[in-house]
C-alpha cells in the first residue's frame, strides 16, 4: 500500500497535463503490487479514464401506457433533482403522432410527465417503433452561483495529492476540476454546501463495480452539485431525499472504487446539456502540498 501510495502522489509534481497518463502494474514474487509510468519486464498498461457513472436506469425511464391503438409515452423521474431528457422515435411503421425532431425536456424532481401520443394510422395493427432516450441529471438552464467551499472534512491537517488537470485521473469532463486530499480511512466527511441529497452509494467494498466507490451528492439551490467519492462501505449516514446543512455529517472517508489509496475525491459539477461536467471551485483556505508518506506525513 505504501508504494502504491507513494507513486499515486508523486505522479503529479510536475504534470498537470489533461491526457490520460499510461500507467504499469507490476507484482513480484511476494505478490506486491507497484505501479509505474515506466514499463518493467512482466508489466502490464493499466490506463485510468474518465468513467465515473453513476446508474440511473431504475429512477429515470420510460413508461409506455398502450392501449388499443394508442401508445402514451411517459419518462418517470424518480430522483429528488430535476432530469433534462431527450427522446425521440426511429423505424416507425403504422405510427401517428411521433415528432419529427427529438423532445428535449427538463422534468422536475420525483415527476411523471407524458411526452408523446402514438396512435396507430391503421387500426387492429400494432405500432411498430424504437424509443431512444437519453438524460442527464440536473437543469442546464441555471447559472452557477460564487461561492468559496470550506473544508468538506473534519480533522487534519491533509493536503491534496491531486488536483484540477492531474493526469492520472483528473482529464475527462466528468473530473477535470477535482481535488483528490489524502487523508486516513475513517475521517468524517461533512457538506461543504447546503442541499439535497439526491444519489447515494453505500455498499461497496474495495474495488467494487463502481469507479466512483461509495459517494453522496449533493445537489445546491444554484443547480450545481457537490460529489464525495471513495467513501467507506457501510458509512452513509444520509438518504436520498435528506436536506443537508454546511457541515452535516455525510460519511467518512474511504479507499473504495478506483482509489490508489486512502484519499477523498471532491468535485462540483453541472449540467451543461445533456452531460455533466466538472466546474472550478476554491476552498476558503489553502490547501497543502502533497504529502510525504515515506516519512509518514499526512
């Protein structure tokens, strides 16, 4: 873990170029694991990119009512924020009623709206089409609002070992303004803007399925919202729904989703259409420099 730890953080000293760095993973004979921006004989890439999702498939989708001879498309919006979609109708055959140009439309929080009217030109045979629907969270129309973030931690002091730009993990849309701060597992994560909290993870462990690891967002009243990713399994402490106060008690920290060691990765973020992308942030204080684990320093 030292190693990994190490190389995590001297990675960004002198780079903060946005394009994803190739990375090679060794192991040796006692099954330690290392990492380096140099091959070695029996390593292999290991290239991070930007794939922080989060599965939205069970809380916005689409709800086809039919009848006899008529189709009522809904989109049902389960989240407590508002969801921007677009859908629209390709191989349509006996089909009345389908827009020409694709529905793009802004659906409020926990909302059921209809968004199309199908009937079929012939009755007795069925309505032949293919739905395509995409979304994303959050109203793009809002402008983001000034604000300096205080510390979304409590202890320290911790310093950041990665910050807007870093190339190893920071370059995609979704990342590139974030600030991973190193810091031990178990340190209590606290809002750093009011809001509510609109998408938890909880249960994961390790690695997991999710880049993001364990996580809560908080959507703010000026539309962005505030992502804690890596947080330790089991340690939640708010729901889907919660509104959240500066300084509330969200989770403790974490080295779970793809973390090459114990650290918090904070980011704000917006819609800007149709896709979420990081914004620039400050914290009302100075942030240190990295770190120097090989004498134990947080």
């Amino acid at each position: 873990m030292l190693a990994r730890l190490l190389f995590f953080c001297g990675l960004f000293m002198a780079s903060t170029s946005a394009v994803a760095m190739t990375i090679y993973k060794s192991t040796d004979a006692n099954g330690v694991v290392s990492y380096s921006d140099q091959p070695t004989k029996g390593s292999k890439v290991f290239v991070f990119r930007d794939r922080m999702v989060e599965h939205l498939e069970r809380q916005v989708y689409l709800d086809i009512k039919k009848q006899k001879g008529v189709d009522v498309v809904f989109v049902r919006n389960d989240l407590y924020a508002p969801v921007e979609v677009e859908l629209s109708f390709a191989g349509l055959s006996n089909v009345k009623g389908a827009p020409s140009q694709p529905i793009r439309r802004v659906l409020p929080a926990r909302s059921n709206s209809r968004l199309a009217l199908l009937t079929a030109i012939t009755g007795g045979k069925p309505l032949v089409y293919t739905p395509s629907f995409q979304y994303s969270m959050g109203d793009p129309s809002g402008a983001a609002q000034s604000y300096r973030y205080p510390f979304p931690w409590r202890g320290g002091p911790f310093r950041l070992s990665q910050g807007a730009n870093g190339q190893y993990s920071h370059f995609g849309a979704k990342n590139r303004y974030a600030m991973d701060i190193a810091m031990p597992e178990g340190t209590p994560i606290i809002a750093a803007r009011a809001g509510m909290v609109v998408k938890t993870e909880n249960g994961q462990s390790g690695r997991g399925n999710d880049p993001s690891g364990n996580f809560v967002r908080v959507l703010h009243d000026d539309g962005t919202m505030g992502v804690y990713l890596h947080l330790k399994q089991g340690s939640v402490s708010v729901r889907e729904g919660q509104r959240v106060g500066v300084g509330s008690a969200l989770a403790l920290s974490g080295n779970t989703g793809n973390s090459s060691g114990p650290h918090l990765h904070f980011v704000v973020q917006r819609n800007t259409g149709l896709g979420l992308v990081s914004i620039p942030y400050q914290f009302n204080q100075p942030v240190g420099a990295l770190p120097n684990f090989a004498l134990g320093k947080q």
